[in-house]
C-alpha cells in the first residue's frame, strides 16, 4: 500500500490550504486567487530561474512553520520561497507589504516613458495593472530619465528597451527554448540594456515567444505595430496543426482580418498548458499564418471581466474569483462602510448595504 503523500498546510491572508512539499507561497497564493495572489512581473512559470528580480511579490511571513512560529523579520519575494507546514503569510492584509510594493512600483516607474497611448502593450500590460493597483500619481524623481534607441531585433520584433524593466523573461525564452541565444544583459547599473550582440538579428523559429512573455511593451510584434488597440479587437480560440509547435493560439481579429497571432494565455499571463508541456508557438504560427482559412476557430476567448479587452465580449466573459470576502473574515465587501458599530444614531437592524438609493432620515423613523 503505498504511503499517503503528506501535504503542507498554509495560511495566506486568513485563507488556509493544503498544497505539495516545494511549492512557492506565490504558486499557493495562485491557488487561492483573487486579491490574495501577489503581483509578478518576472517571476514566469514554464521558465526555469525566473523570478527574485522584481521585488514586486513581496509578502510578509508572520509564522514561519507550525515547529517554528517566529516571524521572517523581512519581507521575502513569494516565488522564491517555499511554504512551509504551518506558515502563516499576509498580502493584502499587511500595511508593510503594500507599502513596500508602492516603492517597487516607483522605481520600476523611475525610466519608464508615459506613452500608454502609443504603446501597443497598452490595455494588456502588467506594469499598467500594477500602477493602478499600488502606483501613485506623482513622481519624486527629478533627474533626467535614461534613454534608448529603438532596435529592430530580426525582422519580426522591435526592441523598445526604454519601456524595459529588466525582468529578464526574454532572456531565459531565448535560453531555454532555442538552439542558441544571441542577445542578453549588456553594461551595468542604469546603463544596463537588453541587447543583441554586434547587432545580430535575432531569427530563430521562437524567437516571437520573447513577445508574448515581455510584461510591458518593451518588445513589439513588428507585423501588428500601430494598426489597431486590442479592446477593439476580437480575441479568437483557434489552431491548426503544425509540425513545430502544439498549433494552439489566440486570433485576434478586425472584422475578418487577423491583426497579429498570440500564444493562448491563462490568467496570470503566462502561456496554457497542454498535456504537461507549455504551449509555446513558433514563427510561422504567428507571423505567417494571419488568414481565417489558416485556422479552425473554436470560439471567442474567455475574458476577464477586469480586462478592457472584455468591453462588449460578454458571451466569453470569466468572472474571476473573489476573496475579499474571506479574507474579511466572512464579512461582506458590500458591508465594510457599515457603521453601525460605531455610530449611534443608526438602527442596527436597517441593512445599509440594501437601502434603495441614499440613505435619509425617514429610513431609521419608525413612525
């Protein structure tokens, strides 16, 4: 009879679940979902060594296990750290990680340009989620911001490494999913730049998948630049079969025109998984195959309903999962201005949340 595996329980922000030995806090804060799951911007699961680069997913581990309950005196990053039994960890719920992660969000915000309206990363890009989620609307920096060229990298990809945060995501694609790397880090500090080597183009056949792993538009589809913002297209289900690669990608048309090909994507942002293998795409899938009759459509994407790319696609609509409400403690969201613990002059028994309009004096006047 074989032995029954034993699972590791966690605690994330007063959610508590049973995961495998080895899993990171972020891969279980993943499980969860919702608000509980801590951002990521190179942290990138299907890429071996990614992550500890960003700072972004900071959390607070309030009880290291349940045989050693002392707090980690710092923050740690998620996705380099594995639960423990018994660990207790906050996200949202701890003032000093939301505020660590608004200084993470300044300085990743120090060089970047503010051009959301031309950049063709817009409407899809993670550091724009971020700053709204913890950004600020102003900027202590007062120097002048770091400058690059634009570059094109092969014939398919134009490097824009001004709007470049250094995850390092391109990098290990290029590493681990071609036969050689021809680009990487050159210089260092804040002369450090994402770059090919004697300006050799980059032309492999998933070289493109550098596109889809980039969390800000630092790298360009070059077929798709400037013809069209992603919210007016239609993201479309489809394959094929191809010799290369699984042949599984995302349409997004214009009306019966296919504007660019993208790999599909799950929730996070990183590519699906088929059969235990990533569902990387290669070249010719994205850049050459840009015809209806090139693919068997399945159906419209499934969209989050948080995504501007989800405007008027409510047949394909994915209601992400909600957990403020546990992380509360059970206590409703639609609840948390109810003063009635605090404020005398309210009935306790008037539900304030389900008052048709503002409430007024004749709601509480029994007469």
């Amino acid at each position: 009879m074989a032995e029954e595996k034993k699972l590791f329980k966690v605690t994330i922000d007063n959610i508590t679940i049973d995961v495998d030995p080895g899993t990171t806090v972020l891969q279980a804060a993943r499980k969860i979902g919702g608000e509980v799951t801590p951002p990521a911007m190179c942290y990138y699961t299907h890429l071996k060594g990614s992550g500890g680069k960003c700072r972004t997913c900071l959390v607070e581990v309030a009880a290291g296990s349940a045989a050693d309950p002392r707090p980690m005196p710092k923050l740690v990053a998620s996705c380099r750290t594995n639960v423990m039994d018994g660990m207790v960890v906050k996200s949202i719920t701890s003032e000093r990680v939301l505020d660590a992660r608004n200084g993470v969000v300044e300085f990743l915000l120090i060089n970047h340009p503010l051009d959301c309206p031309i950049c063709d990363q817009a409407g899809e890009c993670h550091l724009q989620d971020l700053s709204y989620e913890h950004g600020k609307e102003a900027t202590r920096y007062e120097f002048k911001r770091r400058t690059f060229e634009k570059e094109d990298i092969g014939p398919y990809i134009q490097l824009h490494m001004t709007r470049c945060i250094l995850c390092y995501r391109c990098t290990y694609v290029a590493d681990q999913l071609t036969d050689h790397r021809v680009h990487g880090v050159l210089d260092r500090g804040d002369h450090s730049e994402i770059s090919t080597y004697i300006s050799k183009a980059i032309d492999n056949d998933f070289s493109g998948n550098m596109i889809d792993v980039c969390p800000v538009g630092a790298l360009t589809d070059r077929t798709f630049r400037f013809k069209n913002r992603v919210w007016f297209t239609k993201p479309m289900d489809a394959h094929r079969n191809c010799d290369k690669c699984c042949g599984k990608v995302t349409l997004w048309l214009r009306g019966d025109d296919v504007l660019r090909v993208t790999a599909r994507k799950d929730q996070w942002g990183e590519v699906q998984t088929y059969d235990g293998k990533p569902g990387w795409i290669c070249n010719d899938c994205r850049f050459h195959k840009k015809h209806k009759y090139d693919w068997e459509i399945e159906g419209l994407m499934n969209v989050s309903r948080h995504s501007v790319i989800g405007q008027g696609k409510y047949p394909g609509l994915q209601v992400p999962k909600e957990t403020i409400a546990e992380v509360m403690g059970g206590k409703s969201p639609n609840l948390l201005m109810d003063i009635h613990d605090i404020s005398g002059v309210n009935e306790p028994d008037v539900d304030l949340s389900k008052i048709e309009g503002p409430a007024t004096s004749k709601t509480f006047n029994n007469d």
